[in-house]
C-alpha cells in the first residue's frame, strides 16, 4: 500500500508498507552523517551469485556498525525489482551477554543530478532493537531498479550508485528527576522581629535564613525607608532564595509566598502576595513599595509598638524536584 503527502519543506515525500511496517522517504540536502558507501559499476552487482555486499565497518553511537545492500534484492525475502537496504551491527563477539542496542536510523541513496539525498527511515520515528537474534534491520523494498535503472533520476550516474546510513542511538542512562508542587509545606511561617526600627540606617538589611522546601531563604529590606524615589515613603520589602548558587545549572524553584507586617494591637496584618519561579539570575522577589512608612509608624495601627516591627513570610506553595 503507498501514498504520497507533501512535506513541510515541500519536498515530494511518499509512505509505503514493507512487510506491515510504515516507511517513510524524503528528500534532504545534508549527506549522511556517519557513513557513505560507493558501489561502482553497479550493474555487475546484479548477478544473483553475488547476493550482497557488504561494506566496511563504521562507529556510531558507541557501537559498530555496517551497511548491507543486495542490488538485486534480498531473495530470502522474495524481494524482486528493488535493491534491499539494511544496517547491521557488527563485532558482536566483543558485546557483553544479554546486550541489547535500541537504534532510530536513516539509510540513504543520493540523486547525483539534483544533489539531493534520499532518506528512507521508518514512520513516527520507529525504533529498532539489535540484539543477538536479530542483528539487522532495513528495507526490503529500499529502491525499485526501475527508479535505478532511470537515467533522469541521478541514482545511477557514469555506473556509479551511493549509499549512506545515519545512526542514532538510544542510551538510557538511568538520569531523571521526580518534580512536584508542595502546598503548606511544614515550618513554612517565619517571623522576623526587627529592634529599633527607626535607627537603621543601613541600605539593605536582611534576616537570618530560615528553610522551606529543603532551600535556605531570607527577607531583606532594601533600604529600610524606602527605596529610590520612594525613599522616606515607603517600605520596601523582598523574599530572597539565599542558597540559589548551590542549585544545579538552570535549575529554578518556585515559591508563592505572603509577604507580611504584622499588626500587633489589631491583627490588621498589612500583607501582599508574591508568586514567581526564583534562580540564580532572579532570586528576589517583592515590592518596592510594600507598605507606606506613615502608616507603619503610625502608632495607632498597630504595626510599629516601641520602634519594634515584625516582618512575616508564609509560603503558601513551592516546588521540590529530586534527581534519580
């Protein structure tokens, strides 16, 4: 069974059945990128004696490998008028007992007249297993003689047809990780008590870490009474991931966390949410304008009792990962 379907790049791509299996061929510019055989007068591989050839041995993915090709077709597979193209996993000897290879790969045959390459790969990236049993994998129906055998299709130019494998293969290498969101996690409250507020004369003060989620975290005021033009205006308050240049290479971690000053006579608490994903390159989050100072020393609302202020992070949600 055959159709034909156009792909993305506009090239004249065809998907055919080979003994039950979906095989794909498309037209590409690169040449294969492990390995490129060149049969010469091509036309005295036909002799049904000769059967196959086959090539060299090459190295791709950890293993090696070689390209198998039957110009007249695999008669043990009842192949007439096509050439069977097949790749094969060589010095199998050296493998340990019970080895398995998990291989995704493309054969090739190039148009010598349009440069193109034809790749001819199984549909939905199919992946072969070479194991002791079964050593090769292909193409019965890889290329039909006639095709060959036309001089407008560049396949066969001066006698000379070319050949070509890309090997791809799959190691599994046991990495992963396990990634979930935490909600309420335990000992997720801390509170800061700040002495002698109105004293600080420092640009940035920060709290002693305190740890949620298996990660070290701090509060800091950026310049107590206020940050740049709200300077003397407002309070400016952050939460920071204190441990975030031990984390693994791009590695983030989100937090929703409130943000609060409490008040102590009303319990009135002056809060505001942050969400965000925290790393090595952004690891504050918060309000430049968190609270207005004339509120906070108000005494009256309850948020400043004798020049003494606590400051409160909740998180509410975080994320934990563990590599396996």
């Amino acid at each position: 069974m055959e159709a034909k379907f156009t792909s993305e790049k506009g090239q004249r791509d065809m998907v055919h059945m080979d003994n039950a299996v979906a095989i794909v061929r498309s037209l590409r510019d690169l040449p294969p990128a492990d390995y490129t055989l060149k049969l010469s007068s091509f036309s005295l591989f036909l002799n049904d004696l000769i059967g196959n050839y086959e090539s060299g041995v090459f190295e791709a993915g950890g293993y090696k490998w070689k390209l198998c090709i039957y110009p007249n077709g695999n008669k043990k597979m009842n192949v007439e008028g096509h050439v069977s193209c097949y790749l094969a996993i060589a010095d199998t000897e050296t493998l340990p007992p019970g080895w398995e290879v998990n291989v995704n790969f493309k054969l090739f045959a190039f148009d010598q007249i349009r440069n193109k390459y034809l790749a001819v790969q199984d549909a939905e990236g199919e992946i072969r297993r070479f194991h002791r049993m079964k050593t090769e994998w292909g193409f019965d129906h890889f290329l039909p003689l006639d095709t060959i055998n036309d001089a407008s299709k560049g396949y066969l130019v001066d006698g000379c047809c070319v050949f070509g494998a890309e090997v791809f293969v799959l190691k599994h290498t046991g990495k992963g990780e396990s990634a979930s969101m935490v909600k309420d996690p335990a000992n997720n409250i801390f509170t800061w008590r700040i002495d002698k507020f109105s004293a600080i004369d420092q640009d940035v003060v920060c709290s002693e870490e305190f740890v949620v989620g298996e990660h070290k975290w701090e509060l800091v005021l950026l310049r107590p009474q206020g940050h740049s033009s709200s300077k003397g205006k407002s309070l400016s308050l952050f939460l920071q991931l204190a441990d975030c240049t031990t984390l693994p290479f791009d590695r983030r971690v989100y937090a929703d966390c409130m943000l609060r000053i409490r008040d102590e006579v009303h319990g009135h608490h002056m809060e505001r949410e942050v969400g965000s994903w925290f790393c090595a390159s952004s690891d504050n989050r918060g309000y430049r304008d968190f609270m207005d100072l004339s509120e906070l020393k108000d005494a009256s609302k309850g948020f400043m009792v004798n020049d003494v202020v606590f400051v409160e992070a909740q998180i509410k949600l975080i994320s934990t990962f563990k590599d396996f």
